[in-house]
C-alpha cells in the first residue's frame, strides 16, 4: 500500500486547539483549569516517556508508523493546551528562548525544508559528501543555523508587518 504522508492530520489537531482557543477561549480555559496541577505534570511526564520509548512500545508495523505521528499530534497538542490559561502554574517566560523560537515557527516551520533541500543540492552540486556521523552533524548544525536566521529576518522583515497590517483592519 502506497501512503503519502501530508501531514494534514498534524494541522488539523494543531488547528483544532487554535480554533478553541480563539472561538471558545474562556470555556477552554475553564475547562484546563480544572484539571489538578499534579495531573498535568503527570501528563506531560507520560508524553515525555512515550516519546523516549516509543520504538520499544510500538513495534513498527505499516499500520503503526503511519499513524504514530497522528497519536504524537495528539498528545503534543495536550501539551500546548495546558500551557493557554494566562494564570497557568506552568509557564514559559517571554524571555526564554522557547518563547522567542515560539515567535518565529512559522518561518522555521516554512523554511526548514526548503534549507533542507537547497543545502543537499549545493552539496551535491559541488560534489561534497555527507556520510559520517561529524558530517552529519556538521550539516544539521548549519541547516538549522540558516533555518533560524531566514526564520528570524522572515519574522522581523515580512510577519510583524503583516501582523501591523491586520491589526488597523480590525
């Protein structure tokens, strides 16, 4: 059987949560609220393990690796909901690192693959090779370094205007 892989399961959990969030946000909140602290640290620890042992837990069948990153979405999404109350005990600072890359996924997000591709075909162009294990983290290191620097000068250059520009047709 012939699966093509599109990841419109991973956007539609992801945008389900988004969706709640701006159409139901006080029901949502109400609701995670709710939920004891201790069980969301439970949750996220459980998340955490599964992800660490997922190979071990989930012996790798078509059926399971087509629909372990569904099952991923899932429980990741679980994740960022328990972080949307703005009162939440669990929270990442706007100073931290995390919440800067939160600011520019969307860049990282459109651009990696392109990096990805552009970087292998340079490298093939010019006949460089990427096999061993420093190679190869060699070339992760620099993918990641441009993914973050065009994500970076997307956010500042393209996406805040953008977000201005919506704002006065509010």
């Amino acid at each position: 059987m012939v699966f093509c892989n599109t990841n419109f399961d991973l956007f539609g959990v992801g945008a389900i949560l988004g969706y709640l969030t701006v159409t139901k946000y006080e029901r949502l909140t109400d609701l995670i609220r709710k939920i004891p602290f201790i069980v969301k640290l439970i949750y996220i620890v459980t998340v955490i393990t599964i992800v660490i042992f997922l190979k071990t837990i989930f012996k790798s069948t078509e059926n399971v690796d087509i629909l372990h990153p569904t099952f991923l979405s899932v429980l990741f999404t679980g994740i960022i909901a328990i972080f949307i109350p703005m009162e939440s005990k669990l929270k990442i600072k706007n100073s931290n690192i995390l919440s800067y890359f939160g600011r520019i996924s969307y860049g990282l997000y459109m651009y990696h693959s392109l990096v990805v591709i552009f970087l292998f075909v340079a490298a093939n162009a010019f006949q460089i090779e990427i096999h061993g294990p420093l190679q190869l983290i060699l070339s992760f290191i620099v993918m990641l370094t441009c993914t973050i620097i065009i994500s970076m000068a997307s956010f500042h250059f393209l996406e805040k205007n953008i977000l201005k520009l919506r704002e006065k047709f509010r």
